[in-house]
C-alpha cells in the first residue's frame, strides 16, 4: 500500500536539493534542456506544427486550428497532449513505487528510456519519412518521451532547471537581477539554460530544413544517453 507521505512528494514537489551548476545532476539536466532545443526544432518544425515538450504552445496550437488558422493540426496537437499526459503518469508511477534511497537507479531508468524513444523514432523516420501515420507515431513518441522526463524532472525539483520550459527561467532572469533589487540568485543558471535550449534549437532547425530529420532524432538519443552517462559519473 503506497504511503500517504510518498503520494505527497509526488503531488507536490518539494524545493529540491541546493545543487551547484557543475554537479553531475545538473550537467546532466543542461544536456536535457540541450535535447529539448533539437526536439522542439523537430516537432514543430518537422511534424506539422505540433510541439511535444511544451504543452501551452499545444492548447494554443489547437485554438488557432479551431479558428481556421491553416497549417495547424488538432490531431497532432491532440496525439501529443495525449502521450505527454501519458508519460507523465508513467514517470509518477516510478516516483511513487521508488523509495528515495534508489533516485539514482530512477534517473537512470528515465534518461536511458528517453533515449530508446527517440530511437525509436529516427528509425520511423528512416523507414516512412513522416508522412501520414508515421508522422502521428513520432510525435506520440515524442511526447511520450518528454511526459516522461518533465514528471521525473518535476519530481525532483531542482530550482532553474526545468528542461523544457524557459518561462519562468526568464521571468526569474529580470526579476530577481539586481537591476530590479533583487540578489541575482542563480542568475548564470538561468542564462545556461537559455543557452543550452538555443544551442540545441539551431542545429535542429538546421538539419530539418535539410531534410535530416531523422539525423536530430538521431543526435537527440545520443545526447539523452550521453545524459545518463555524465549523471552516473
């Protein structure tokens, strides 16, 4: 019978353990947030229109296609909520039957599974580019994959480093500088976050414009399992 205390952390995340930017944790979370650049170049760009990481731009995106807006696609909007909602439940489920002592063994089975996803989809794209049916089974992948890691990165509640969404990261940026009073508190975070989420968007928009989409889901696994590597280091 699951606890009621285990039930709570998963709900409600606590603050989340006071780690330093070079800590194998939080290398490990940038080279996620570096991911997520090549991701959104992918699915947005490459998928219809349709964003697998960042679920407010999905219920936007089905809005305008509501509207009439062309090149928008409630289908694809709707497949990816559907597996993002899916993997978050997943990633709850490993919170809860995982006792703290074993966070490690965790992040390792979501990190190595994030990478196998997207393995999984280069190959459907190697195989049926993305027309069609493909096209829904890789942003199901997708989405499945980042479901998957925002409720295992929420979980964990590491200040700043969210991964996928930069919002709030830049929200932070200015309100807290010391141009509006504030201490500036983890302020080269913020700034690497942004970084790193640029970093992977460039050369992922590039190899999609290029036809080589397949190629960024390739890097993608790569980088997620290379991910997993610099955490258990």
């Amino acid at each position: 019978m699951t606890s009621h205390a285990a039930v709570s952390r998963t709900a409600s995340p606590s603050p989340g353990p006071q780690i330093h930017d070079r800590h194998p944790l939080a290398l490990a979370l940038f080279g996620l947030t570096l991911v997520s650049g090549l991701i959104d170049a992918v699915s947005y760009l490459g998928l219809g229109h349709v964003f697998t990481a960042n679920m407010t731009g999905n219920v936007v995106v089905i809005a305008f296609a509501l509207a009439g807006a062309p090149g928008f696609s409630v289908t694809g909007s709707l497949t990816s909520l559907a597996a993002f909602l899916l993997g978050a439940l997943l990633a709850g489920r490993l919170a809860v039957r995982d006792p703290g002592s074993r966070r490690p063994a965790r992040l390792g089975t979501v990190f190595a599974l994030e990478a196998a996803l997207y393995g999984v989809a280069a190959a459907v794209v190697f195989v049926r580019n993305t027309d069609g049916p493909a096209q829904y089974a890789v942003i199901a992948l997708l989405a499945l994959a980042m479901g998957i890691r925002n409720g295992t990165v929420r979980s964990l509640g590491v200040p700043d480093l969210t991964t996928t969404v930069l919002t709030l990261t830049l929200t932070g940026l200015a309100a807290d500088s010391r141009l509006a009073g504030g201490t500036a508190l983890r302020q080269r975070r913020k700034i690497l976050s942004v970084v790193t989420m640029l970093a992977g968007a460039v050369p992922g928009a590039v190899l999609v414009l290029h036809g080589q989409t397949a190629w960024a889901l390739v890097a993608s696994a790569v980088l997620a399992g290379g991910t997993l590597l610099v955490h258990r280091g």
